[in-house]
C-alpha cells in the first residue's frame, strides 16, 4: 500500500538515562509510530557525523529489546551495503543523526544518496531525524558545519519547500540567522523547533508540531515588509 510522503524534522528523538544509555525518546517513538508497522524497520544514517562509529553503537543499543530491526547506512570509507537504493527502499523509517548538514549533502550527492531519498520519501518511508537530519530534508538553514560562527546552507533536498531551523531555544544564534535569511529573501518561509519539539508533514505540508519535553515549541519564521515576523506553533505531545 502506498503511504503517504511523512517527514518528522526534529531537534531531539532521544536522551541519556541515569546510566548514560541512549534511549529512544517520545519523537523517535512517534516516527516509528508513523510506520503504521508492528515490527517497523529503521536504518540509521550517521552520515553528518563522519560515520562515528560509536555513534552507529549508540544507537543500536537504544533499541535493545524494543520491537524494531535497526541496521545502518554507512558511506565511509565505503558504502557498508551492497546496494544502497535496495537497503534503503526496504525500510519503514530513516532516521538521520546530527552533525555536519553541508558534509551529509556532499557524500549524499556523491553516492546518489540524494535521489534514493527522494524515492524513499515519495514511496511514503518516514523520513525523520535531528539536526543536521532535519534540515537536509529542507531547502536549507543556519549551520555550523563551517565553524562556530553560524553560516548558511541553502542547497538542501528541499523536498519541503522551506527553510528550516533547529537548536532554536539552545543555541543563540540559530534564531537571528534564521530571520535574517527569510528578511531577505535567502530562504522561503521557514519552520524551526526549540530541543525537544519535532515537525510532522504530510506531504508538502506542515501537518503538526509534536514535544517531547515540556515548554519545547515549533515556529513558523515568514518575510514581512523586509522583515521576519515570527509564529509561534504550540505542541502536541509526543508518545
């Protein structure tokens, strides 16, 4: 059955308990939840983050005993599957970790990355992820894979014809960045989230803000008269 194209763009999905054990929060509950499938199967992309293998451990662990297959999407030194438009293809949900957006475009733009994804998207496999992996999904946003000083990327998949950005509550110049491009016109219209929140859309549009922690909200970032003037979208919680 054909599902309709789902995008979760998130700044969060998990946290650390007491013992320091990654663990699938509410957002990355609710991407899974997404998949409609009993026992959903998620592929991790750590490619943002250079392919850290302690990252790719992290998050196998974080699902230990839970009702999901996890396997992963490797790109360096080389790609760890066979066929990288069958592996992909063949998942209930993506789920794309944090680190360098302007580093995942590249590698994703080099092994073709790009246009399974847009498949995947349109064959309705949840595309999801936090950070960097929510903003690939977009036409762009502020990033910090330049250096400390935030910079814009704008060559996103734009498979959401929006600007996105993350971090918004906890990183102090990801908000001013993010008006500045939409004032003048570097970016469209543009949707970001505080840690914690995510943004659900259905297709091409924005379909719900979800939480997973408390006060943590979504919002929508337009041009008015050369300016930004900034919405603020109150959550769902997430499960």
């Amino acid at each position: 059955m054909t599902r309709t194209p789902t995008v979760l763009a998130t700044s969060g999905g998990f946290s650390y308990d007491a013992r320091g054990t990654l663990r699938p929060a509410g957002l990355a509950q609710l991407a899974l939840r997404l998949t409609g499938a009993d026992r959903p199967k998620l592929c991790f992309l750590p490619t943002a983050s250079g392919d850290s293998v302690n990252y790719v451990q992290l998050t196998y662990a974080a699902f230990a005993g839970w009702s999901v297959d996890v396997s992963h999407l490797s790109l360096f030194p080389m790609p760890n599957v066979e066929d990288i438009r069958a592996h992909v293809l063949a998942q209930d949900v993506l789920w794309v970790g944090g680190g360098s957006v302007a580093g995942l475009l590249a590698m994703w733009r080099l092994h073709g990355v790009d246009d399974v994804m847009r498949e995947a998207w349109e064959a309705g496999v949840v595309l999801a992820g936090v950070s960097a992996g929510s903003i690939c999904w977009h036409a762009g946003g502020p990033t910090d894979s330049f250096g400390p000083m935030l910079r814009a990327v704008t060559d996103g998949l734009a498979l959401l014809p929006y600007g996105n950005g993350v971090h918004y509550d906890s990183e102090e110049q990801r908000r001013p960045l993010l008006h500045h491009m939409v004032a003048d016109g570097e970016l469209p219209a543009s949707y970001a989230t505080d840690d914690g929140a995510g943004l659900l859309y259905r297709g091409t549009e924005l379909a719900g803000v979800y939480a997973e922690k408390d006060g943590a909200r979504g919002y929508l970032v337009e041009a008015a008269g050369g300016e930004a003037k900034e919405t603020v979208l109150d959550p769902q919680p997430a499960p």
